[in-house]
C-alpha cells in the first residue's frame, strides 16, 4: 500500500510544482494581462481585430496569430487616425563623446588538461592496490 501511495506521489509531483506562467511553452494561462503565448484568443476572452480595425485595449499574445484585443475592437485603422501635426525637413547633429573602458589585460589561464589523467592513474592506483589486497587474502 505505501508503495502505490508513493508511486502516485511521484507521479503527482511534476504536476504540482509545474506551474504555467506568461510565457510560452509553458500552458495556457488565461489571466495574463498581455496575454500567453500558449492560448487562443478564443480562451482568453479576446476580440479578433480585422485590418480595418483598432484596438484600443491591450493586444493579447496569442497562439492564433490574430491581433487579438482585451475589448471590443474599434472601427477604423490605425495609420489612417494618425496625423502628423507638421512636417519639417530641418536636421540636428549632436556630437557626443564616447569614452572607452581600459581593458587590463588578464593572465593567462593555466591549461589544465592534464588533470583529468590525474585523477584517472589515481583511481587506476587505487583499483589495483584493491585487488592485489583481495588476492593476497584469498
């Protein structure tokens, strides 16, 4: 009995601590402010806006791929709604001065190849003296 109480612990587990965020590939969470990536507009009560529509909510990331708006999407299109105050053809220069960090230059870094050969002889070393000891004693 302790056996399968523990097998369905183990098997609860990953669900418990797996948590969906806002981000993708991690589920669907429907209460985002900016949407999820894992949801359809669809499940996150969104508005799917057409071309010749605006949304003047918040745009939901969404797995669909729609501009899908948080409210009811506007009639008319963004780019025709904008107007530009007035138009100037007058250019500035600003001159900044940059700065560049010293770099001090770093020693360099001693190989350590060898080391893995090391350790190997040693455990090599080891094995040997172990079974040369099993062998005096049998």
């Amino acid at each position: 009995m302790k056996k399968v109480v523990f097998l369905i612990f183990l098997l609860l587990m990953p669900m418990v601590l797996a948590k969906a965020s806002c981000e993708a590939k991690d589920g669907c969470l429907t209460d985002c402010i900016n949407g999820d990536p894992d949801c359809s507009c669809a499940i996150q009560q969104g508005y799917k806006c057409q071309e010749n529509e605006t949304c003047k909510g918040n745009l939901l990331k969404n797995w669909d791929g729609f501009a899908c708006c948080s409210v009811a999407c506007s009639p008319g299109n963004l780019v025709s709604q904008t107007q530009v105050k007035e138009l100037s053809t007058e250019t500035t220069q600003k001159e900044t001065k940059v700065v560049l960090p010293y770099i001090e230059q770093q020693p360099q870094k001693q190989n350590n190849s060898w080391l893995p050969f090391i350790v190997f002889g040693f455990g090599l070393l080891v094995l040997i003296i172990e079974f040369w000891q099993y062998k005096k004693h049998h």
